[in-house]
C-alpha cells in the first residue's frame, strides 16, 4: 500500500509546487492613478492607467489608460501586453478630441508610446498644436513596471477647429507615427 502511496504522493507535491508558479503569471485587475488637473475653465480631469489578465488565460494583460474630463467626457482604450511587459512600442495614437459642455474649450487627450516625446496636432483650420506628452511621475514608473513604455496628455485649446491629423516624434526628431485622416474616439 505505501508503495502505491508514494508516486500518487509525488504527484500532489509536484502540484502543489508547480500550481503557484503556473498562476504567477495572472494579475488581479487594478488601477493606478497617473495624473490630475484643472482645465483653463476650472473643470478637473484625471487619469488612470489599468492592469488586469487579458481573457483569463493568462498568457498577456490587458493594459488600459481612461481619461475623466469633468464637462467633456469619460473615454478609455485598452490593449494586450506580454506579462511582465509594458505598453512600449506602439504605433498610433490612441486619443480623444472634445468640445466642452460650455464650449470655452476643446480637450485633445490621449496616451502614445513613451519614445513619442512630441506630438503634433493638426486642426481642421490647418494650425498646429504641439503637445509634449508626460511619463507618469519617476516614482510611479519605479513603483508600477507597466507604466514605463507609455506617455499621456491632455491639452486644452481654443474651439477654433478640431483635430484632424497627428504625428508623433522622438528625442531625435524622427517621425514616429502619422494619421492625416485623425477620428478620436
């Protein structure tokens, strides 16, 4: 009896062992907030980054930005990165263009990958705005691993047009990313 004993014995070891490093890779949904402010106008914005198992496999998160501009709008875009990982290397923009409910103000925000140092806007009256997108603090990026490939804004401007066009740069001045036919969400 002990010798039959033994190998189903093993076994639960080997379970017990092994389970925990199997599930390792899951992450509990969670989010971190990044940054406030206050428009021009005094209405409060923020933003928070999210974090959670992407489908519940395991294999990849889902990472989320979600922007609350008080007298605009509520948006959020989320995308799969390998576990462990970070947003890093992204093409595009994943933004949003909004007019204030007392139209002193529009709202372009959005996050981009953290190379994209300069973002260039181009407004329906072809001016120009250009935005330099933040890393969320020094401290947060130490703290929060997932955080570290990824930059955010959020930029009031005049109603005088809405954007049509983004481009993004790096330190070196080269273009990463351009969209001539821009729709936000």
């Amino acid at each position: 009896m002990a010798r039959r004993a033994l190998p189903l014995l093993l076994a639960v070891a080997a379970l017990v062992v092994l389970a925990p490093a199997a599930g390792a890779h899951c992450i509990k949904r969670h989010e971190v907030p990044i940054a406030k402010g206050t428009s021009p106008a005094g209405w409060h914005w923020s933003v928070e980054g999210s974090i959670g198992d992407n489908g519940g496999h395991c294999r990849d998160w889902l990472f989320g930005m979600d922007f609350n501009l008080e007298g605009a709008t509520y948006w959020g875009s989320s995308t799969g990165i390998p576990v462990g990982g970070e947003y890093g290397r992204h093409d595009g923009v994943d933004a949003s263009d909004s007019l204030l409910i007392d139209g002193s103000d529009r709202v372009f925000s959005g996050f981009v990958e953290g190379e994209a140092v300069k973002l260039v806007a181009t407004l329906s009256n072809n001016k120009h705005l250009v935005i330099h997108p933040k890393l969320p603090s020094a401290k947060l990026r130490r703290q929060v691993s997932w955080l570290r490939g990824v930059r955010y804004f959020v930029f009031y401007y005049r109603p005088e047009g809405f954007v049509t066009g983004v481009s993004t740069f790096d330190h070196a001045g080269t273009l990463l990313y351009r969209d001539k036919s821009f729709e936000g969400f």
